[in-house]
C-alpha cells in the first residue's frame, strides 16, 4: 500500500505511481460497480507539517486549481441529485415491500384454514381470544381478504419479484454505460409505478398475473443500483462519495421503515377497499417522484442548467482522467477467479447471508400476523422496528470495523471474519429463541425478532467489502458474481416458507422455518471463517511482475480520511440491488 508521509516544508508535494507520467493513480470503488478515476492531486501542507489540503487542477485551456473547501455544499447540485436520490431508494424499496404488507389483508386466511382442515392447530395453540396484540378488538387480526391464494402460491408471489431482479443485473450496467445513467433510472421508475397502480386490477383477474407482473417489477428496480452507480460515476468528487452515496442508499431502509407502517395503516383504513390503496398510493407517490427526476435531473455536470461554474470545475477537475492516451485493455482473470476460494468465501456468505434476509423481509408480516397475533395496524409497525435498528448497526458497524483495524488491532482479513462470523451467528441464535415464543409473550418475540434482523448489519463490515480487500481492480464484478447468485434465495426461500407453513401456520412450522434458516447461517459463517482472506490476490495485482498493491489512500489531518479511504475502508450500506 502506497502511503503519503507528512511534510514539515511549505512547498507543494506531487505525489507519482510508477507508470503514470505525474499525479496519482488512484483505485476507488463502490460495492457493486469499479471506477478508476485518475487526477492531479496536490497535497499542502501546514506549518506543522499535516496535509490538510486537496487541491484539484482543471485540465484543457484553462487551467485552475480548486480548493474544495471553497466549494458550496449545502446548497449545490450534487447535494441536490443525493437528495432526490435518497427518495428514489424510498420508492424502490416501497414497491419492493409493499405486498409483504398488502398480502395479509388480501388473503381470505380463513377460508383457507377451513379448506385445510386446519383451523383447530392455530386455534388450540394460541387463539386470538386469549391475546390482547391487538390495538383493538381481538377479532381485527383477523383478516377479511376476498383471494384465496394457498401458501406456496403466496409465497411464489413474494419471491417472483426476485426472479426479475436477478434478470435486471444483467444488462443494468450495459445500459446505463451506453443510454445513461439518468434515463435508465427514470424509464424503470416509470415502469414500475405503472405496474405498482395495474397490481389491485391484476390481483382480482388471476394470480399469474401478479406474478408476471412482479417479475417485471423485479427486472426493473434491478436496474435502479448500476445506473445510479453510473451518475455517480460522474456527478461525486472523491472526497466526499462516501458520504454522498452512503446517503443516497440510505434510501433503502428508510423505504422499508416507511412502507410497512403506512401500508398497515392503507390495509386496514385505507380506500378502494383498504389492501389496493396499499397500491395506488405507492404507485402513485414513484410516478410523481418520476416526473420530477426527468425534470430536475442532469446526467452529467457539464449538462446541468442550474449549476454554478465553480461546481461543475471543481467535479470535472477532481475526477478528470489523467489518461495520456493510452488505452490498457483490462484482461480479466476468470479462471482465477472461478478457482480462488477467497471469492467462493464471499460468494457463500452472500447467499447464506441474502437467504436469512429474504426470508424475513417477505414473511416478518406473515410471521407477525399468523403466530403473533398483531392487528394489521400494529403488524405494520412492529415490523418496521426491526429495520430502524438494523440501519443502526450498519453505520455503527462500519465505524466499529474501521477502528480496530486503523489502531491494528485486528488485520483486515480477521476484521471480515469477525464482523461476518457475529452477523451471523448471533442472529442465528436469535432466531432458534424466536421460534420458541408464542403469541403470549409478544414483547419477547419482537425484541428477539429485532435483535435476529438488525444484528445481520454486521456483515456488511464482513463479507460486503471483502471484495475490494481482495481484488479492488475487479471489485464489481466479483460483486456482480456474488449478488447474481445470491438473488436466486429470493425467490427459493419464499416458496420454502409457503410449502412449510401451508397446513396450520403453527408456530411449530416457524420453528422449522427459523431452523433452517440459523443452519445456513452458521454454515455461511464456518465457510467464510475458514476460506475468506483480506489480503491482495496475486492475479488481481495492477501490476503482476511487481507484486505490489498501488492502491493509494490519503490520510488528512482534518478529518478527511474517512471519506478519502477506498470503499474497503468503509462498512456503510448500499441495500442490495
């Protein structure tokens, strides 16, 4: 690793890499997509001898050096397009979530037990008459849905949107490279606030429709994460993109925060008959939210109408290539990839961690619902609770992970081992705790069902970034491998829990369920502790014959560092495409 060293002159250092004519190569990456951004670099150092300051020089005629400290923040264009993409996340994430909410109230559940001749199992084990969930009668949890969707087929329904999402990956980063990253995000946004409003008319018509049309869902908000990957790309000087999409994902979990109360609340007061509104009222929210991204939204700086000259020079100079003309082919080592057991590490714990994960977030409602006995109003916001905490652990995980290795208190391959080892772990346990609380002990079971979700925010300073530990020039297309693959769980494990729970919907299934899920858990967290690594791979060197990283990081004495430090560095979410 390639360091800057503190300078006690007052003249300016320039910093060169081996290879490059001046300045600096520098390799940063987010998690699901590899940038490299080459620039010139000038490092001024105080009279006590800290570099605290970057200063960005313009290339072409008019050359001119940037402070960024000079550079409006609050009040630009690129706070401005982090903004409108943070509610473009929420959107994403409230048509994904939606029906996990919706389906409970959609579902004739009681025509069902009677169908399987299961009414006497819920009843005796816990009946709604001898619990108070409920925030008010004792009969509101049960549910006067007019669709009578057996168990596998509501859980085909809920793990549809999936089989799309996996399909979207594929030809996300192709499109939004050659049409834009601005037109891709607005056009998928477009289509799936159209799908969202049909989803009431399709649901009364015929259960394959539904499916159809989440899998179009699916594809579509696939695409979401690359293009913006792709307007970040151009839009987010380096010293402040951990910050900005960082904020920009964040959109994801506030989504789901805010989708399953609200969709409680539509379920149960809402129009249309209560469950479509759940529909109408998220479709309706991401068509305006379309509108206005069409509208407001440049793709690049140099085309944006309302920003200031200072802005638009300060990004194009700080991520300006300095390419001399010279194009390097990239080869990519895939035997070696497909061979290296560091990347099956990562692979395995994506799926195993994306199985737990999915499971919950499809079924938490269910779960609350069949065994816990919540009215739907409160389903919907006991199931959010979960999600708060879980976005709190993942920013205080990825401080945790930064810290212990910054001191050397652990290297960075133990750091991964151990922050996987307890995101999976402990919420294993959690969830074979959980599978032994009935509905006469509700404030138990959603204190261990909070615990089982949010502690899974760990991982995230795990497996997540072990990427760019390993292969930074290839960062995104090991995450590309993994994330493919481990989207297949979340259309299995949905289906999983439908054919296991179909008879009673007992807590005795849920222990099942729960079960399975803690063992591929553990078994990930084996897997990864014995085959991960958080050193450089020799095939994914810049430069093989030499044998050395040149990944450089700056370190600044006013506090900078943490948003200079490649993506490795960091353990904040970016919410899985």
């Amino acid at each position: 690793m390639f360091q800057a060293r503190e300078y006690s002159n007052t003249s300016t250092i320039k910093l060169g890499v081996t290879g490059m004519r001046d300045g600096i190569d520098r390799q940063r990456h987010g998690e699901d997509c590899e940038e490299r951004v080459g620039k010139e670099l000038d490092l001024i150092p105080q009279s006590s001898g800290a570099m605290v300051k970057a200063v960005y020089t313009t290339r072409g005629t008019d050359r001119v050096q940037i402070d960024p400290k000079d550079v409006p923040f609050w009040f630009s264009s690129r706070l401005g397009l982090a903004i409108i993409a943070f509610l473009g996340f929420i959107n994403v994430y409230a048509l994904r979530v939606n029906l996990s909410v919706a389906i409970v109230c959609m579902v004739n559940h009681t025509a069902i037990r009677s169908d399987n001749d299961a009414s006497n199992a819920t009843s005796s084990e816990c009946s709604s008459d001898s619990t108070d969930n409920s925030t008010s009668d004792t009969t509101d949890n049960i549910l006067g849905g007019e669709l009578l969707w057996e168990k596998p087929i509501q859980g085909t329904i809920l793990g549809s949107f999936f089989w799309g999402y996996l399909l979207g990956q594929i030809p996300a980063g192709w499109a939004a490279t050659k049409f834009g990253g601005k037109w891709i995000m607005a056009s998928t946004m477009f289509v799936s606030a159209l799908g969202t409003l049909l989803t009431p008319v399709l649901a009364q018509a015929h259960y394959w429709a539904v499916i159809v049309l989440r899998i179009v869902l699916g594809i579509a908000t696939g695409m979401t994460f690359p293009a913006m990957h792709t307007m970040w790309g151009k839009w987010a000087p380096p010293l402040e993109r951990t910050k900005l999409i960082t904020f920009t994902y964040a959109g994801a979990q506030v989504g789901i925060v805010m989708t399953f109360p609200l969709s409680g609340f539509l379920c149960k007061y809402g129009f249309a008959g209560g469950w479509p509104s759940i529909f109408y009222v998220t479709g309706g929210i991401c068509l305006v939210w379309s509108i206005l991204w069409m509208v407001l939204v440049s793709e690049d700086p140099k085309s944006h109408p309302r920003i200031s000259d200072i802005e638009r020079d300060y990004i194009l100079g700080s991520l300006e290539s300095k390419d001399t003309g010279e194009t390097r082919k990239v080869h990519v080592p895939w035997l070696s990839i497909i061979l290296s057991l560091p990347v099956w590490a990562i692979v395995v714990a994506n799926v195993t961690s994306d199985w737990g994960a999915y499971t919950l977030l499809t079924n938490i409602p269910t779960y609350i619902n069949e065994v816990l006995k919540f009215d739907i109003t409160s389903n919907g916001l006991v199931s959010a609770l979960p999600y708060i905490a879980f976005w709190i652990v993942i920013n205080i995980g990825g401080w945790a992970a930064d810290f212990v290795r910054n001191k050397h208190v652990l290297s960075t391959g133990m750091t991964r081992k151990v922050f996987n080892t307890f995101g999976k772990v402990v919420p294993a346990v959690m969830l074979i705790a959980l599978g032994y609380v009935d509905c006469s002990k509700p404030a138990l079971a959603i204190v261990l069902l909070i615990l089982a979700v949010s502690l899974t925010g760990s991982q995230y300073s795990g497996y997540l970034v072990n990427h760019v530990d390993i292969a930074p020039k290839f960062a995104g297309i090991l995450f590309g491998i993994s994330n493919s693959l481990a989207a297949v769980t979340g259309f299995i494990s949905p289906v999983v829990v439908g054919v296991i729970t179909q008879k009673g919907q007992t807590r005795a299934e849920w222990q099942i369920v729960f079960y399975v899920a803690a063992a591929i858990y553990i078994f990930g967290a084996i897997f990864f502790a014995i085959f991960a690594s958080g050193e450089l791979q020799s095939w994914a060197q810049v430069d093989p014959t030499s044998g050395k990283d040149v990944e450089l990081t700056v370190s600044a004495a006013t506090g900078e560092d943490d948003d200079m430090l490649v993506a490795k560095q960091n353990g904040t979410q970016i919410p899985k495409a």
